[in-house]
C-alpha cells in the first residue's frame, strides 16, 4: 500500500512549526516503518517561497533532519499561503489553477497512491480533493485536527475574545483578525527563511535569526508605509468624518466571499472524501453541523504516546493530602482562548473559605506583567500556588506527582487538548469545560461546567471539595488514550475499507 500524506508543514520542520499535528505526523511515519508492504511519502506546500516569487512547483524536501529525506517533498511558491491566517479567507484556498496542477503532478510523478490522507488543507486549494475524479481508485481521506474548511481563523474564535457561534452570513468573518496579513508580505517572509536556509544557514542560529529579523523589520516598515499611501479595500478604509448633525454614511459589510468560501469547502469534502476523520466526537458534531455528510465523518481519536503512562499508572488516593486542601493543575498557555483569564478571574472572585482550600499549579510560560501580578495577587487567597516558565515533556511526571485534579477551562472548540490527555493519562481526573473534546476523556458530567461560567465552576470546585463526585467511579467509565498501534489500525480500516479499527464511532 502506497499512502501520501499532507500537512502545510514538515513534520521534521527545523522551525519546529504545526504544534501537535506535526508531532502526529512524525509519530504515524515512524509507526508505519514497521509496516511490511506500506510506503509512506509526505508533502507539504504554503510555506516555501522563492524570494523573488515564482511558478509553483515541487520538489524533494531540501531543509530540516536528515531523516527520511527520500520520502519528504514540497511544493515551493503555492499561492495558497500557510498557515492559514497569512492569507485569510483568500480565493486561492479554494482554487488556483497553477498550484493544484502541481499537485497534480506530484501525483503522476510519484504516484500512484492508493491513498492520499491529508491532515489538513492549509496550503493547497482545497480544489485538489478532485483528484478523485482522475485517479478513483485512490482512496481520500480528510483529518480535521482544526475547523480550517469552516473558519478562515481556524479555530472558530472571533476577534481573540470569545466563540463565533453564527459566522452572520460571513460578514463576522470580514473583521475577525485584529490585523490581516498582508500575503505578499507572507510570501516574502516564507522567501527570505527558504533563501537563507539555502545558503546553509539554520533556524534557531545568531546568524539566520538576525538575517531574518533585520531583513523583516525593513519589510514591514515597507509595507506599512505601502499601506497609508493607498487603502487595502473597500471594508479597510477609515470612516469619514460627518459634518456637526449629519448622519455618516455606512458601507454595508460584504459577507459573501467568506460564506461561499465554507460552501465550497464542504461541498468539495463531500464530493470528494471518502472520509473525514475528526480528532474527537465533539469535531464530529461540529462538522456535521457545519454540513459535512454525517456518513463520512468518523471520530478517530489520534494516537498518543501518552497511552503508555495510562498503562504504567493507576488512580491516586483522593484526596492527596489530609489537610483538606486540593491541588489543581493548570497547564499550557495563559491565553483567553484557553481560559487561563476566565481561571483567574473565577478563582479570585472565589469565597474566601473555599479559595482557601485551593492549591494550584500553573505551568504556562509566564505573561505579561499585569498577568503576573494578578497572579501574584491571588497567591495569599490560597492555600498554596507555584508557576513554571513553561514545561516540557520530561518535566510532568515531577509537575504532575501531587496534583489531584486537571483543569481545562476552555472558551472555545478546543479539539481535544493535548495537555488534556497528558494529565488523564497519569490517571489525573480533568475539570473542563463543556466546550471541545477534553470531557470525552473522563466521560463524566459532575466533572464538566457550562464554558465561561463562573458560577457552574464555583458548584464543581465545591462538590470535589466535599468528596461528592465519585472517583471510583469516574476511572470505570473513564476512555483509555488511543496508542499508536491501536490507531494505526484503526486508520487502516479507513484505507482499506475494512472496518476493524478501535477508535471509530460514527455518532
């Protein structure tokens, strides 16, 4: 079997960009090695530039480890730029001609594939799911890791402040961003890295960084100044001043190309896929909402090699300490969407004798000064409060060894957090939010509370506080993490049509 996989990124990129669908993609290629009779190729496209622009075309992945450098390719100037904020709601993610006939000629040159598994459409058009119509042999499937066919933000989450439930028809897409790329500018960014790593140069050296960063401030002074002599678009321009007791006249918002953008977008995934493999149940609901064919969404949990320390692991005592107090586990980012704002806010508007019982732990890479001093604030309320300058991998068995409970209070669709799985893996019962896939881990409702409510929170910090949630019984009901050999089989169900795989569901 001949498998080709995409994602708008490397997964061996040597700026260690795509977060955890890059670290997937490395862990399912090194999975499929073992594999007798398998062959797995990768390709990625958006974010190669030639600097001074250029055809698209592709070639063999000329950057980054030395490792599989025979099946890791690329596709070099793609008017759809990666990722998919630099080229917002452009036309391109739907169609262009040059990019997709180079796809197309990946295929014929390198092909045939009996499956292409793209884990994303960031980068290409998303006109290349056709390919079907040339080679309907092919097997193609769809990962949804993000929201990216329904969301030119990707994550659903509007203005960085709260979830787009009702995109209005489009016209909430057309001021989402707090700023739009510029996707020449992108280009040019993604020209000067690719130019500079050409010339031996690495990311992450004095040399490339300072290169990068001085060539890039000219650039961006450039296009600044670019855009004050000249309005980007008719939605851009600032309002006219109205003369005294005149009423100012106000263009209407054009909502029309974004909401054809998610109507051509579904519409090609269900021409096209055979199916569309969504990262957690609550993906799947979302996708069928948003129109995707309920009969070729599938929820097929990704693997992990978390799954092993479920393995080795087993429930703690509950509570950990005698002294009454619990001890909460924040990890990640202190961003809105996250709800690291929402935490903070519910824990200092806490009862005093409730806070009081609280030990936390945050590990998130410290923010800016009013954030740590609201932290800093909040640390004689309770009981007791550490803060890590980020973690890595390594460090959660030490950050994780005392902690009773994980807290994930999410504002938006969050997949399924990886953070989410680290800790329920090491047998830590989560705390969510009823929003994204985090409360499929436990599956347990006394342990989920309504997103960006403080008074629900408040309700379940208090029922654990009094030993009211059944712990026992949260572990019997709880899902075990999907390892990589489960998944992979799974995924071969999906590739060759047989359905014996362990992580499906279909609704």
């Amino acid at each position: 079997m001949r498998i080709l996989y995409y994602n708008w990124v490397d997964y061996l990129d040597d700026e260690r960009r795509g977060g955890g669908v890059s670290v997937y993609q490395r862990n399912l290629m090194t999975a499929l090695k073992a594999q007798t009779g398998t062959e797995a190729v990768f390709l990625s496209s958006g974010t190669a530039h030639d600097l001074r622009g250029g055809a698209p075309r592709w070639e063999a992945q000329r950057f980054g480890s030395d490792d599989d450098r025979d099946c890791r390719f690329e596709i070099v100037n793609s008017a759809t730029v990666a990722p998919a904020h630099h080229g917002f709601g452009s036309p391109a993610q739907i169609h262009h001609a040059a990019t997709e006939a180079v796809f197309f000629d990946f295929i014929d040159q390198t092909g045939l594939y009996d499956v292409v598994h793209l884990n994303n459409l960031e980068g290409i058009p998303a006109a290349v799911l056709a390919l079907k119509e040339r080679w309907p042999q092919t097997k193609v499937i769809l990962s949804l890791h993000n929201y990216y066919p329904f969301c030119p933000q990707v994550n659903l989450w509007h203005q960085e402040r709260e979830t787009c439930s009702d995109f209005d028809e489009g016209r909430a897409c057309v001021h989402c961003l707090p700023h739009v790329h510029d996707p020449r500018h992108m280009r040019l960014s993604g020209g000067l890295a690719y130019t500079l790593k050409g010339v031996g140069l690495r990311p992450g050296t004095w040399a490339f960084d300072t290169a990068y960063r001085w060539t890039m401030r000219l650039g961006g002074r450039g296009a600044r100044a670019m855009r004050k002599l000249k309005a980007a678009g008719p939605n851009m321009r600032p309002a006219r001043r109205s003369a005294p007791g005149k009423l100012q006249k106000i263009t209407p918002v054009d909502g029309a190309p974004f909401a054809a953008r998610r109507k051509a977008m579904v519409e090609l995934i269900n021409a096209h896929c055979d199916a569309v493999l969504c990262v957690s149940d609550a993906v799947r609901k979302l996708a069928v909402a948003h129109g995707v064919r309920p009969e070729i969404a599938h929820t097929s949990y990704i693997g992990t090699r978390e799954a092993e320390a479920f393995d080795r692991t087993e429930p703690r005592p509950f509570p950990s300490r005698e002294d009454g107090t619990l001890t909460f586990a924040y990890l990640g980012y202190m961003r809105r969407d996250k709800g690291f704002y929402f935490l903070l806010k519910a824990l200092e508007e806490m009862p005093p004798e409730m806070a009081s019982r609280i030990r936390l732990e945050v590990a998130a890479k410290r923010g800016d000064r009013a954030t740590m001093a609201r932290l800093t604030d909040l640390a004689p309320k309770l009981a007791g409060l550490t803060h890590a300058d980020g973690y890595s991998h390594d460090d959660l068995e030490r950050l994780l060894s005392g902690v009773d409970v994980g807290l994930i209070p999410v504002l938006w669709h969050d997949n399924l957090p990886q953070v989410a799985i680290e800790m329920h893996a090491r047998h830590i019962p989560i705390l969510c939010a009823d929003m994204g896939g985090a409360e499929e881990l436990g599956r347990c409702t006394d342990m989920v509370f309504a997103a960006g409510d403080i008074a629900d929170f408040h309700a379940r910090i208090a029922a654990l506080l009094e030993g009211k949630i059944d712990m026992a019984a949260y572990w019997q009901g709880a899902m075990a993490p999907v390892g990589m050999e489960s998944h992979l089989n799974d995924l071969m169900g999906y590739y060759d049509g047989a359905d014996h795989g362990t992580g499906r569901s279909h609704g």
